[in-house]
C-alpha cells in the first residue's frame, strides 16, 4: 500500500512537471497557431424596436462588438418573418446599427447579426424581435404645430374684422399701381398684354400668387378691351389661368372678349418655353409685360427679350438668385413677399387681406423674437443668467 | 455616314440659328424656336408618361407581381375630370382636379417653407455679437441689421414713414447691395456657359470643315 500511494505521488508530479514545462517554454511555431485560431467576434446586445413616431415600415436595429477576437470581414442582418429566413443586407465591419425599411406594419420580425470571415459565417449574435407599427403624433413638430395654429388663429381673427367691415389698411406696394397705367398703355397703343406666370406648377406657391394677380389683370384687360396672352410652361397651369381669366372676362361683363386660344401651353422645357415666350414677344410686340411667379435661368433672357421691344415690364419673384436681374431689366419688380402681398392688395379681400396681416404679426414676433436673443446672447457672454434666454428662444424656433 | 460629325454640325447650326436672334428677328431663329418647343413638348409628353404616370399610376394600380389596387382609381378620375375641359359641358369638373392640385401644393408647402424661410433664419440670427474679432463683430451687426430692417422693408401694415421709413430704408439698401453681389456672380456663371459654347464651336466643329472638304484633319 505504501509503495502504491509512493507511485501514485510520483505519477502525479511526473504529469504535473510535464504541464509546467509545456507552459513554462511553449515552441514557436504552437504559439502562431494559437494567434490565427482567435474567435471572430460576434455582435451583443442586439436590440431591435419599431422605430418612434414613423409612418411605420421600419424598424431599428442596435447591436454592440465584441471587444476580444479578431475582427469580421463584414455583418449579415438576418430577418425572419412571414416570407421565411432571409439575409437582408451585408453591412461593413464595425458597423453597430440598421434600420430595416422593408417591413410591414403589424407582423412580427425576428433579426439576428451574423459575421463573416473568409467567406463563412462564423459567429452569430442572440436573436431580437419587433413589431414595425405607425404612430399619429411626431412630437418633433409639436413646437411648429403650436406656431402655426397661433398664426392660424390670428389670420381668422384679422379675416373677421375684415368681413365685419374693419379697414385693414395695407402700405402702398411700388410697382402694383403701374398695374392699371401698364394695361392702359397696351390698349391706348392697341397691342396686347403679355403675362408669363414663372416655369413652375400649381403646386407652387408663387404660382399660386401669380394666378390671383392674373385675375386682375384680366378683368382691367377685359375692361379696357386689350388683348392678353398667356404663355405657361405646364398644363395645369394653362387650365388655371384660363379658369381665371375667364373669370376675370365675366366679373366686368365681357365673356364674348374672352378668347381661349390666348392662353397657351408651349413647353415644359425651361428653355423651349424661353426660346417660345422670346418669340411671342418679338411677333406680338406687347406693350405690357408681367413676369410674375418662379423663375430661374430664363429670367435674364426673358426680361432683356422684353425691354428690347419697348415694353413696359413688372417683374415679381420670390427667388433670391433672379430678382437682381428682374430690377436690372424690368420697370417695376416685386421683390418677394411683394409678390404675395401683391395679390392681397389687388384684390382687396378680406381673406387676403386678414392673411396679410397675420403674416405681419407673425414677423413682428419674429423681429422682437431675434431683437431680444441677440441682446441676450450679447450680453450673456459677459452675465450668464441672460445666456439661458437666448438659448430657450434658440430652444424655441428649433423644430426636428 | 459619321454619326459623330453629323451631330456636331446640328449642333452648331442649331447654335448659330439661336444666336442669329440677337440681330433680330430672322427665319432661322424662327425654324429652330419651334424645333425646340416642339420637341420639347413632345419629349416631356414621352417623359411624363414613362416617369410620372407609369410607375407613380399605373404600376400601383396594377402591380408587377400581380393584382390590382383599387384605390388608385381615384386619381384617375382625377386626372379624366381634366381631360373633361375638351367638353364644354363636362369642363366644370377640372375645377375639383385643379382645386385638389392647388389645396395640396399650398398645403405641403406652407410646412416646409415656415421651417426653412421662417424659423431656422430666426434661429441662425440669435446670436452673440460680442464673439470674435472686430471683423467678425462687424459681419455679424450687419447680418443682425439687414434681417431686422429687412422685415420691416417686408412689414405691410405699417407706412415707410418716419422711423419705420427709414429702417426700411437701410433694409432695402442691403438687399441691393446682396442683389448686386448675387448678380455679378451669376453673370460670371453664364459667362462661363458663353465660353463652353464658343469652345464648342471653335474646337469642336470649326476643325470638321477642313475634313469635310478632303483638306486634311
């Protein structure tokens, strides 16, 4: 028994010596081995969620390296769903977030991260699950929700005062009183008005604007018996303007002046309607022309077009980049919000009018909003309490 | 034929005919201006069919993989009451077209216009005075200047006399003075279009003539 237990003891150093003189002087060419055989780190903590306050159709995807193995050649991002198991997208390495806008509102989506090495999968992140939905509210939007219903509320109450009979007076707007001279001129010369309505749709706002003014241009060339023409760029616009001069032929009793064919649709092409409009005015020779809505390249070409056949030009836009040719080559020009309030002024209509003013309001907020951030800006930077007035106003006017 | 030699010399003719306009008003000038519009009228008819109604219309109705979505046919009637403007009596029905088109547009756009052209400018302009240089100090009062002046140039309620005149004043002068850097730079862009065709001219279709006529090249 005695010498049992001595041979057991020597059994276990032996195997024990042998370990430590494994770890203790390990051969080179083992320790490469062992280098070249590190795991490829997977993705962690994979978490997958609807994303917030969408349309739906999406959902977030969040994940985490690992930070111990050798880093993948690329991620695979798995999705089960109805259509079964499928590999959606191959994302760079490192890349720690997808969001998948492939889904469907109200069906479960399972997701899980593969790596991949060498071509093969070889590592695998833990499953995660959502259910993409759609949501009523953005609350990023909130603050400008909030904005505009106060502006809102003020347009209807200044539109009321003006329906209940309250003069809303409106400063005079240089430019819109050679509206009438500009059409007595075309008609004491008997040649026609010419009226270009920018290169832009119905959907326009501009547009939009210069549709109102063209109604009262319409009914002073009905009025003082001139003819007008009306070149568009789009169609829609063509069915709009003959909408509105039709109008404008009726409101003053003349509808057998009103001729359909005045109104022309030429183009969509922003040049071959400049090329169309330049032709129009050196064949018509009009005595008044009215370039009043968007325009962008073709406002330089049209307004020299213009003034070399001696017409007498109004020019309006709310684009920053053609205006300065417009006051170069026009007699008389609308320089942005000109242009809206043209139609207001024109038209006199309580609607306009009580939209105008709203708008005043609201810049008038605006001038005393940026007065006051920028007094305290100033000189917060010398007493900090003021510093956090400027920064709850900036807080203010932020909408995401 | 040298398809390639050909295009270049309707180039040119095009060109030349177009430029023919500054003199005055001339046959050439006449032919190409309805060339353009024409072709380009009937290009966007192609462009608007394939682009617009094919795949924004017709595709959702009638989807690839099969089926058929039936509210999508509403828009198509929409888009029939203004075809209905060829009848006299059936004319009246565009109005609710046009009316959808104008409701939408000014509806869309009053969103993104009060947030770009209202409340981000409003939040770009509060700001310290005191920070930087006295160059910096100096650009940052004129930018404080010119917006508040400029509104009040933009304020209707409120005749230019007086104080407000006179505000309005200083917020017209700066617009100028941005319109006049706005132009300069802009003419200097179209400058450079005047140059590109000159070069295609010169470089491009002037050398074709040589070897048109066996004079080498």
């Amino acid at each position: 028994m005695k010498n049992l237990s001595a041979f057991m003891i020597f059994l276990l150093l032996s195997a024990a010596g042998t370990a430590l003189a494994d770890n203790a002087d390990p051969p080179e060419s083992v320790v490469t081995e062992a280098a070249e055989e590190l795991e490829v780190i997977s993705a962690v903590d994979l978490e997958a969620s609807d994303t917030p306050e969408d349309a739906g159709g999406s959902v977030n995807l969040t994940w985490q390296m690992e930070t111990v193995g050798s880093d993948p050649d690329s991620l695979g991002v798995i999705r089960s769903g109805p259509e079964g198991e499928e590999l959606i997208t191959t994302l760079p390495e490192g890349t720690v977030m997808y969001i998948d806008q492939t889904v469907d509102n109200g069906t479960e989506y399972s997701y899980w991260i593969v790596s991949y090495s060498g071509g093969y999968v070889q590592a695998s992140s833990e499953v995660a699950a959502a259910i993409p939905s759609a949501q009523w509210i953005y609350r990023g939007r909130i603050g400008m929700l909030i904005i505009l219903s106060l502006m809102a509320g003020v347009i209807i109450y200044f539109i009321e005062s003006g329906k209940k009979g309250k003069e809303l007076f409106i400063r005079e707007i240089a430019g819109l009183a050679a509206v009438d001279d500009a059409v007595g001129r075309a008609t004491e010369m008997g040649k026609p008005v010419l009226y270009i309505p920018g290169i832009m749709d119905m959907d326009d706002i501009q547009t939009i604007a210069s549709m109102v003014i063209l109604g009262r241009v319409a009914r002073k060339t009905a009025e003082y018996g001139s003819s007008l023409l009306v070149p568009t760029c789009r169609s829609v616009v063509m069915s709009v303007a003959q909408e509105v001069v039709k109008e404008g032929y009726i409101q003053v009793g003349r509808p057998d002046a009103y001729n359909k064919e005045n109104i022309q649709y030429l183009t969509d092409d922003q040049f071959g309607y400049a090329a169309g409009v330049d032709g129009i005015m050196v064949r018509e020779k009009p005595a008044a022309i009215f370039l009043l809505g968007t325009f962008y390249a073709e406002s330089l070409i049209l307004a020299e077009t213009g003034r070399s056949v001696g017409a007498i030009q109004i020019a309006g836009t709310a684009m920053p980049s053609q205006i300065p040719f417009f006051v170069a080559a026009c007699d008389y020009t609308l320089i942005g919000e000109e242009l809206f309030a043209a139609s207001a002024y024109l038209s006199r209509e309580p609607k306009l009018l009580g939209s105008l003013k709203g708008q005043d309001a609201a810049k008038l907020f605006f001038m005393i909003l940026i007065v006051i951030g920028v007094v305290s800006a100033t000189i917060g930077d010398f007493w900090s309490p003021l510093k956090s007035v400027a920064e709850f106003l900036r807080r203010l006017v932020t909408v995401n | 034929m040298n398809w390639e030699i050909l295009g270049i010399w309707l180039g040119a003719i095009v060109t030349l005919c177009l430029y023919s306009f500054l003199y005055r008003d001339n046959p050439f000038y006449k032919f190409v201006e309805h060339l353009f519009v024409g072709m380009s009228a009937g290009y966007w008819v192609i462009y608007n069919i394939e682009n617009v109604l094919i795949p924004n219309w017709w595709q959702n109705m009638f989807p690839p993989e099969g089926g058929f979505n039936g509210i999508w046919i509403i828009p198509g009637v929409f888009a029939l009451f203004m075809i209905a403007r060829i009848l006299p009596k059936t004319a009246s029905l565009s109005r609710l077209s046009l009316g959808m088109i104008v409701g939408v547009g000014a509806g869309l756009n009053m969103v993104s216009f009060f947030q770009t052209n209202a409340l981000a400018q409003v939040k770009g302009t509060i700001f310290s005075l005191a920070s930087g240089g006295v160059w910096s100090i100096f650009s940052s009062l004129v930018l404080v200047v010119g917006v508040v002046s400029g509104l009040v140039y933009f304020f209707f309620s409120k005749a230019h006399t007086g104080v407000v005149g006179r505000t309005a004043n200083v917020g017209i002068t700066i617009l100028m003075v941005a319109f006049g850097a706005s132009f300069g730079y802009t003419i200097m862009a179209r400058l450079s279009l005047l140059i590109g065709r000159f070069q295609f001219l010169l470089e491009d279709w002037l050398p074709t003539i040589p070897r048109l006529l066996g004079l080498g090249g």
